[in-house]
C-alpha cells in the first residue's frame, strides 16, 4: 500500500517516475520549483506522448502560502482561416476528430514554458539556463524509454482511427505492431528539436527556424494553421479564480477552462457538507453538486472575450445559493448533457522556499490529432474539436478564438496555513476527482495519499467511454452503490483501479516546512523528494 511521502528540502509528484526525477534533479542542482516543473514538463512530453507533448497546452499556478497564486495561461487560438465556412466548405458539419483538420489550434505549452521562466527569473530568483531544463528530456528522447502499459493499450484501442494518419505508424506501430510494454521507444527527431529549443531559444517554436517546419509541415498535411498563426501566439499571465470553502481558499484557471466548475462543485458541496466521507450521502452530494456546476460550464464558459457575464459573477454568494436549488437531494437528476474526452498529465513541485507549482499540460485525446510532423517529430493537439461549427454553441468556432479547455490545476490555502497543490488527468473526471481529493483531504481529515489512492467515481464519459453513466471502482462497499441506485443514479461498476479515473496526485506544504506528497497507484508515477 502507498504511504504518504515526506521530506523538507524539496518535492516533485507527477504521473510518470521520469518526469518527478527529472524535476528532482533540478531541485537539487538548486533550481526553484518553476525550473523543476519546466524539467518535468519537458521529460513527461518525452516518456507519456499519448497523453501530452510540444503539440499540446498547459496551465500553471504557482504561488506560495500567504499570497494568491498567479495563473500562466499557455493555450492556443484557432487558426485564422478556422472558421464554419472552412470546414463546410469541406463538406464537414462538424470538425473531424481525428487528423489534419483537427489540428486547427496553436500549441501552446512551450511558450508556457519560456513563460514560466521569466516569472521565475524576475520573481523567484531563477538562474539556470534552459539547457539545463531540457537535458533530461532530450536524453530520454535520443536514448529511449520503456514502453508503459497505458501507452502499449492506447495505442492498440486508438489504432483503427489513427494508423492511417500519416506519421502515426512510423513512430507507434513499427513493423506493422503496437511496441510491446517494456520495449524501447526512441524519438530521435524530438530530441533534435528538444536541443534546437535549448540553444535557439523557445521562441524559435513560434519565431525561428522550427517555427516554419512545423508550419510548412501543417500546411502540406492539410490543417488550417499557418507560420503567421505561430508567430502570433504568447502565453499569457492571468488572475487565477478563487472561492472560500469552508475556511480554506481554492484556487483554480479563469475560462477558457472549466475551472468555474471544479470551484462550484466545492462551494455547492460545503453548503451543506456530509458529515462523512465516502457515504452514500457523500457520493450523492457530490454527484448532483456535478451536475449543477457543469450545466453552468457548458452554457457559458468559453473564451473570455465572447462571455457575456465574468466567469467570478457565478461564484458570487447570491449565485451559489441560487445554484445550489437545482442540486437533487432525494433523488438523481436526470444528466443527458453531453460530455468531452480528454488525455492530460498533472504534476505539482515545490521547494524549500515553499514556493509551489500546480501545473497541467494536454493533447486533448489520447495522441491529439495523431498528426505528427515530419521535420520536427511533435505530435500535433486536437484541442480546436472542442469548437462547434453550429453557429448558436456557446464554443462556436470562430477565427483566432480560444477553444474550451477541460484541464485546469488546482491549489488551495487551507485555514491553518497549508498550501495544497493538487490535481488529475481525465476529461470530465477532473473536476470530480479534484472535488474527491480536497474533500477527503481538507474537510474529511483523511491521510493525502489514502484521499488518492481511495476508490473514485465518474459521471460521464472520457477516455472513450460510450456511455454517460455514473462509473464507480468496485472496491467501493456494495451497500453505497447499491443505496446509489435506489436513489437513480445510472451505475457502472468498473476495476478497481482504474486508468478512466485520472491519474491524480498532491503536495502540501505546512507552514512548519513539511512537505507532504502523493501520486496515483493509477499511474507509472512517484513522489520524489529530498
């Protein structure tokens, strides 16, 4: 069984052992919590690349106990020609999900990272150079990795949809089969393009030399983007949005993500809190507290500039109490509303200085696009399928605009002076499990890794799930299910581990200097500490 791991000096959890060492390292050549996540970041890009990559986004929130958090926002736009005409044109009344024409937003992440340098440069005291930060990364691109066992099972559930796509094959099905777990995957061109980046600057993403491969690349496969839609994109910093829960403040992104809602399934839930964690009574609140806040996330959060109320007007005191009206108590509510895929990865780091990092980074679906340029090796996002080409959606697409995004970090300042950094992998499932993990941890006073490794649920579908059940691990007490669906809840009972859930984790600072880590038997990751 995992315990909760601790230390002083310094700490990194993410969901593959490679990037937490690799943030490690970087803490111990003396490097601050944000120079620790650019290396994890860089060195899980490399070692999960059906969950994330150079083609993706991220979001960052970093801060430290006593201050609020700020927020980097590292998402791209839609390409300038993207609009419903582009694809209707086509013959498409709706944007494909996989291949060329999904690829129709920017990638972000890496100017997110050049980003979170200059804040740890001008705030935190950062010195070492980028070369440093991208030298694990490239090691494990040039030299190899062991396969894991989720990426081996991705790449045989997505193959149908994928293996025609050109450049999918060539890196994921060599000789015509899916890599075995354990065999080595090298990915020689990621590496050249991780060096070129660690000596030309980051910007050469969007403004340099790669910048026009990855462009000329696009064009030739056929997305909409283009070198003038790169060269337009800088990751931005931004107020992060917060809300009081029962004496502790949570932080979580603005729009375009959906952390309005990971923030209003706690604030309708410590309205009238369960005295129990885990209950019938539990599950139930926390169920119906979903239903409630993603009806207000899927008709009105998108891109800030097309949102007609501020997204911080929803977790007003007057909109709660109003919104917590709609929450079922007797019975579950009906919940036909349509859900999105996700494959993310969630990592938090934190030094001695207690300066901490909750950061998130993001392909959308497993493999994104599945476009993967042949110059540059980076496997392209499908984030833009997100958009709607019916022009009365609330993500309507539209040139230039910024797609909604399901991942979004969290942290929290607990009452007595605590710093949580806390987050998960999964779709819809990240708010949710958020919502389990704070719960556990903060209000129900359970161990944080046991808040992790605890039997988790999920309403709605992600990770290529059919229906929009609520899905429940079974090592959950059968009388809670079983009272669950008395109560009308649609019910599916799933592994008892299992990869749907997310792959979670957190880190706690107390104000003593004690750091406290967790990461997710659910995944291939580690707390590393020092």
């Amino acid at each position: 069984m995992l315990q909760t791991k601790r230390s002083y000096r310094g700490m990194v959890t993410a969901p593959h052992h490679l990037a937490a060492q690799a943030g490690l390292s970087v803490l111990s050549d003396g490097g601050n919590a944000i120079e620790a996540m650019i290396a994890a970041a860089s060195t899980i890009a490399v070692v999960y690349p059906h969950m994330n990559g150079l083609g993706g986004d991220s979001f960052w929130l970093v801060g430290k106990a006593g201050s609020a958090p700020i927020g980097i926002q590292a998402c791209g736009r839609a390409a300038k020609l993207a609009d419903r005409n582009w694809y209707r044109e086509r013959g498409y009344t709706a944007i494909p999900g996989r291949g060329p024409l999904s690829a129709l937003t920017v990638a972000g992440t890496v100017d997110g990272w050049a980003k979170a340098q200059e804040v740890s440069r001008q705030r935190h005291g950062g010195r070492l150079p980028m070369s440093r930060l991208l030298q694990d990364s490239i090691r494990y691109a040039w030299e190899g990795v062991p396969v894991t066992q989720t990426l081996h099972n991705n790449t045989i559930s997505k193959r149908p949809e994928l293996e025609n796509i050109a450049g999918f094959a060539d890196v994921y099905l060599p000789e015509g089969k899916p890599l075995a777990v354990g065999a080595k995957l090298r990915q020689p061109r990621v590496a050249d393009t991780l060096a070129r980046l660690s000596q030309a600057g980051l910007s050469d993403f969007y403004r340099g030399d790669l910048a026009r491969s990855m462009a000329a690349d696009l064009e030739k496969a056929g997305s909409p983007l283009r070198l003038a839609d790169l060269e337009a994109h800088h990751a931005a910093v931004v107020t992060p949005l917060s809300l009081e829960v029962a004496g502790h403040k949570i932080y979580n992104m603005p729009p375009p993500t959906q952390g309005l809602a990971s923030l209003l399934i706690l604030g309708l839930y410590a309205r009238q809190a369960i005295e129990r964690a885990d209950s019938n009574e539990y599950l139930h609140r926390l169920v119906e507290c979903t239903k409630a806040a993603f009806r207000v996330r899927n008709r009105y959060v998108t891109d800030p500039d097309y949102m007609e109320r501020a997204a911080a007007d929803y977790l007003t005191e007057q909109s709660l109490a109003e919104l917590e009206k709609t929450v079922s108590i007797e019975r579950a509510a009906p919940w036909p509303d349509p859900p999105a895929k996700g494959d993310t990865v969630w990592l938090a780091a934190t030094d001695r200085t207690g300066l901490s990092v909750s950061f998130i980074q993001s392909i959308y679906w497993e493999f994104g696009s599945g476009v993967i340029l042949p110059g540059s090796g980076v496997t392209w996002q499908n984030r833009g399928t997100s958009f709607s080409l019916d022009e009365k959606s609330p993500n309507s697409l539209e040139p230039q605009r910024l797609p909604f995004h399901t991942i979004q970090p969290a942290m929290a300042e607990l009452s007595d002076g605590r710093l949580m950094a806390y987050g998960t992998m999964g779709g819809e499932g990240q708010p949710q499990t958020q919502a389990a993990i704070f719960t556990r941890y903060a209000m129900h006073g359970q161990d944080l890794q046991s808040a992790i490794t605890a039997p988790r649920w999920l309403l709605g579908r992600t990770w290529g799930a059919e229906n929009n059940s609520l899905k429940i691990e079974s090592r959950y007490d059968p009388v809670v299910v079983e009272t669950l669906r008395g109560l009308g809840h649609d019910i599916d009972v799933v592994g008892p581990f299992e990869e749907v859930m997310g792959h979670a984790g957190a880190i706690v600072r107390h104000p003593d200097g004690l750091l406290e880590g967790a990461s997710d038997p659910r995944s291939d990751g580690v707390v590393a500490a020092r």
